[in-house]
C-alpha cells in the first residue's frame, strides 16, 4: 500500500463545490488501498481578505498576530474537507500545523520548518483514517503560531512527505504540470512529463511560478519525488526527480524569465581590491540581495562596476549607491528599472557546447541587444530591455525546438 502526499492549493479549494470535488478525488484513492496525507491551502482569496482585515484595524499589525489570524484561513479549510470525507463514508482527522507540530523557527511571516512529529499522523493512518493537515502555518518553541510565507503550503506537504517518507508528494493546483515556458506567452509550449530537481530549482528561482522556490529545495534535499498537477482535469503531470540518464536528457528543458529587475552600475571607481566588497558590503546591510554582476576594467585604472537588484528594491538600491559613489570619489551612478531576465536552463548543457552561441545568434537575429550574461553549469540568463521579453522568449522556444517532444538544440 502506497502512502501519498497531497497539496492542494486555495483555487483546488476555492468553494464548497471545489471542497467536495477534492473529497471525491482523494475518497476514491483511499478506496483504492493509498494511505493519504492531504495537506490544504486556504481558500482562494482568504489570505488576501484577512490582511486587509488586519490592516483596517492597525496599519502595521504586528506579525506574530498577523501570524495568528492568518492561520485561521487553513484551519476552515481542514475543517471542511474532512467533514466531506466523513459524508462520502472516508474517515478523515483535521489538524492544525499546531496539532502535529510542525515546529519552525520564530521568523513570524516567513518561518522555515526545523522539525515535524509525526507520530501522531502515523496512528491515524494505521487506524484507516485519511489525515487532513494545514499548510502554511507551524509552531515555534515558545508555542507561538507562526506562517510560512506565500506559496508555504507547498513546503508543508513536501516537509511531511519527507518526515513521513511518502511514495510520492502531489501538489496540485490550477496548472496541469510544469510547462517549457509560459504558455500565455508560447502557446506552443509544452508539458514535460519529467524534469530534474536542479532544472526546477533553477526556473523557480528564476521566476516560474509553479511551485514556492523552498519546497523545490526541500524535496531535493530529502529525495521526495514531486509531482505537479491540476486539480480540474486528469493527467499526469510533471514528475520532478533526480537525474536518471543524462545520455537522454533533452539538451534544453524550459525558458524562464523574471520582469521584476533593475539595473545599476557605478562608473569610475578605483581599481584596487576591497571596492567590490565595499560597494555590495552597502546594499547587503540594507538586505537588498543581488543577483548578476558585472566589472569592467577602464585603461585609466579605474572601472566600472555593474549589478542587477529586484525592481521594487531599485530606488533604495540607487540612494545607497550615489552615497558610495560620494565616498569613492565615483564618476556616476546610473540605472534602468525597464530590463528583464532571460534564461534557458538545462541538464543536458553539462555535456553539449555551442549552447550559448545558439542563445546569442537568435537574439541577434530578432535585433536584441545583450546587456549582461551569467551562466551556470545548466543555465544561460541574460538582461535585454523589457520591450524584448516576449519576442526573446518566443524566439529562443523556437530556436531550441522546445514545442517538439524529444527536442534537442536547433
């Protein structure tokens, strides 16, 4: 008998027609001889609607009580969908993150899980029961609720499958898989049955939506095989695993992209080493993270140094570079906040050159200007202008012939 791991997020949930669409799904699986976990969302819309609830009564609320009454949007969802189970004749058992204690840390609003104990899911399995567990919230040491952030349900129900071992953990939501692209931008792009957990980790941490960047982590970090799916209509998805044969892995698996960039470089500053840490050492005390980076050398022994920062971070990112530039005796500061990422990513450049060529060419020939380049052992990202993104990412699905099953570079 498997034992199975599901998340279903707030539009799998989103009312009591979709509660009891998911109570005949996972009836009919534990009918069948699975041992389910089944780990909720809170309604879609809730979270939303308890903020703004939070904030009519004090701007700036606190987070540990923001923490508290967040929690409570889950917590009715638990409630329904066992009581859905219980009527299709399915025993069922609701708990909080409280309940099983899913200890994390007391980064109210954010926290990470440290530890779950699951002894208590395990009798409830062996007693025939299907357990019904909150996503999204935990409890620190002191006995304090805390959440996870957006998109931590999916952490929860990887971090149970971990503790509990699970066959497999299924996160569905309202995609039917991980896709080559956006298919809002190439609707000729295509689900993959499977992709590796480096390739997920790369395109969730470039701006692929699909599943929260940590629960991708966690998975690879304890082997939980994962697979995306809908909620709204059958097939079966997209596995993300470890790598089986690279001898067949697809030369190229997706294009991902992110808007929320900016640019800034400091012209003109000292050659001499310490400068870079001194400037990047300034935007890290203001907990700005950084993402690509670029130095060039002038023949006047001075350089010029360029970086990339999230686009709701540009302004403080250049007050603070303008200051440095005062203290360096700097030539200027300048920035674009109009830029976008481009990457391909993909297990199989390990063992094929001429990919960033290929990535090159075709940009060129759609008259795109390169602004910055960073690449990694499965991954090509560069800058172009934001007016460029979608003819970019249309013509390299092209390029790398990722409509076609089986695709390979052009």
């Amino acid at each position: 008998m498997s034992l199975l791991v599901q998340k279903y997020g707030g539009t799998s949930v989103g009312n009591p027609e979709r509660i009891n669409a998911v109570a005949d799904k996972v009836a009919r699986l534990r009918k069948s001889g699975h041992d389910l976990v089944v780990v909720v969302s809170a309604m879609s819309g809730e979270t939303d609607r308890l903020i703004n609830l939070a904030k009519s009564i004090n701007a700036d609320p606190p987070p540990r009580e923001l923490d508290v009454l967040l929690a409570t949007g889950e917590q009715t969802t638990i409630a329904l969908l066992s009581m859905a189970l219980e009527k299709r004749g399915c025993p069922a058992r609701s708990y909080t993150g409280y309940q099983v204690h899913i200890r994390t840390d007391s980064a109210f609003g954010k926290a990470r899980i440290m530890q779950i104990d699951e002894k208590r899911i395990h009798e409830d399995l062996k007693k025939g029961r299907v357990v019904v567990v909150a996503g999204f919230q935990g409890v620190d040491e002191d006995g304090n609720i805390t959440t996870l952030g957006r998109g931590g349900s999916d952490t929860t129900g990887v971090a149970l499958a971990a503790a509990l071992k699970a066959d497999e953990c299924q996160i569905y939501s309202d995609v039917d898989g991980v896709y080559t692209t956006d298919p809002r931008i190439v609707s000729e792009a295509r689900r993959l049955d499977r992709i590796t957990f480096e390739e997920m980790l790369e395109m969730a941490s470039l701006g692929s939506k699909v599943l929260q960047l940590r629960s991708v982590e966690f998975a690879g970090k304890y082997r939980v095989p994962l697979r995306v799916l809908s909620s709204f209509q059958e097939g079966p998805g997209t596995l993300i695993t470890y790598e089986e044969n690279e001898m067949e892995a697809p030369l190229i698996s997706g294009i991902a992209f992110n808007r929320d960039e900016a640019k800034l470089t400091i012209r003109g500053v000292p050659d001499k080493p310490g400068i870079a840490a001194h400037i990047l050492g300034e935007i890290g005390k203001a907990n700005i993270n950084v993402d690509m980076i670029v130095q060039n050398v002038a023949a006047d022994e001075t350089t010029d140094f360029t970086f990339t920062v999230h686009r709701g971070e540009y302004q403080k990112s250049f007050e603070i570079l303008e200051r440095v530039a005062q203290t360096l005796k700097a030539r200027e500061v300048t920035g674009d906040d109009k830029i976008v990422k481009i990457s391909v990513v993909g297990v199989g450049m390990r063992s094929h050159a001429g990919i960033a060529s290929e990535m090159f060419k075709a940009l060129a020939k759609e008259g795109i200007n390169i602004q910055m380049i960073s690449t990694s052992e499965i991954k090509i990202s560069v800058v172009v202008d934001e007016k460029y993104l979608e003819l970019g990412v249309r013509a390299l699905h092209s390029t790398f012939g990722l409509e076609k099953p089986g695709h390979s570079a052009a």
